[in-house]
C-alpha cells in the first residue's frame, strides 16, 4: 500500500488527532483521504501530519520526524501564511529569501533521503477577512499580505520545479470562488478555510496530482 503524508500548518492540521492517524482532521487531507480510499481501495494510506502555527522553519526542524522515518510515497506540503503573519502577531514570520532558501533545503533532505518519494506542493492563499482586513494597527495589511504571500507562491513554485514536483495553484482558485460568494463564505478569517475552501483544496489537488 502507497503512503500520502499531508504536511503543513493549522490549514493542514485541522485538528487532527496525535495518536491515531485514522482521523485526519477536518480538513482538506480527511476530504481527500475519503475520495482516494473510495477510488482507490487498499491502494493508498493517508496521513497527517499537519502542526498548527507552523513555518517553513519549523517543518524542517521535524522533517526527520514527521517525514522521512514515514517513509511516504507522496509528500503533499502547504506552507507559507505562518511566514507572513507570525510577523503581524509577534515579530517571528520567516522574509520570503529565507523561506525560499529553507523550503529548498526541506526539499533537498527528502529528496536525498528519499529519492523516489513524489513531491506536491500546494500553493499557499490569503483572503481578505478578519485576520488579515485592512483595520486596526495595520490600515494597508491586507496588501501586505498579499504581496507577501505572492512572494512565497513565487518561491514555493520555483523550488518545486527544481525538485520535479507537481505544484497546485490555489490562490487564482480562491480569488476566482469569490466572484460567486463572498470571502468568508471560503476562507473563515481570510487565512483558514471553510468547509467549502477546503472541498476547494482538495477537488485542485485532485485535479492537478496524478495517481
């Protein structure tokens, strides 16, 4: 049986739970390990891996851990928001030249560890909502944000071609959404998906790996 291990911050979290890997949260990787056991029965095994508030650096402090002794087969990883806000909130987010070099050093030890192992790398997204709107301490954040963010898509998308993975595009699929609904009716406070942003992440997902 195949391994898919989903990796990332709270939107890949979801609160899943630490000591049985049958509930993956409620999330996108739950939606998207529902859709591949019943299309694929006994072929593929999904686990979760996700921590909530965590960066770039972070994952790769725990890729040993949380990735290589997994050994998976496929590697889905979506990173980036924490990068940015965690700047907002306490002056700890990751610029985008350091989280370019990380990822890339993330990327290199899976891949010399485990060369076979296929790479999908989702893009990271921001919304206009109520923790990224253009009030309070920071009148303009809300472009911040965005360009912020479109800097570590620009990053996560390079070295993914470097490493021959498969990038997923989310934020064109989001601000696209937001012609037929508001904002929040995807993303909760611009930054962590509904229940329908996540059905949004994992029907791209679907669309763009290929099985």
């Amino acid at each position: 049986m195949k391994r898919i291990l989903f990796q990332g911050d709270s939107i890949t979290d979801a609160h899943r739970l630490r000591d049985n890997d049958n509930f993956a949260g409620n999330g996108y990787p739950t939606l998207l390990k529902a859709r591949i056991g019943a299309d694929y029965p006994n072929e593929y095994e999904c686990i979760n891996r996700g921590v909530s508030g965590d960066r770039v650096v972070d994952i790769y402090a725990r890729v040993r851990r949380d990735v290589i002794k997994l050994k998976p087969d496929i590697v889905s990883i979506l990173v980036g928001i924490n990068d940015v806000w965690h700047e907002f909130m306490n002056g700890n987010g990751v610029n985008a030249e350091k989280y370019a070099l990380v990822y890339r050093l993330l990327l290199d030890e899976i891949k010399s560890e485990l060369p076979e192992t296929k790479l999908v790398i989702l893009e990271p997204f921001v919304l206009n909502g109520t923790a990224t709107c253009n009030t309070g301490e920071y009148p303009e954040r809300y472009e911040t944000f965005r360009r912020e963010i479109k800097l570590r898509s620009e990053a996560a998308f390079d070295v993914c071609q470097s490493h021959g993975g498969t990038f997923v595009p989310l934020q064109g699929v989001l601000d696209a959404a937001c012609e037929k609904a508001p904002a929040g009716h995807w993303l909760i406070d611009g930054v962590h998906p509904t229940a329908a942003g996540h059905e949004l992440v994992a029907r791209e997902w679907i669309k763009t790996v290929k099985l």
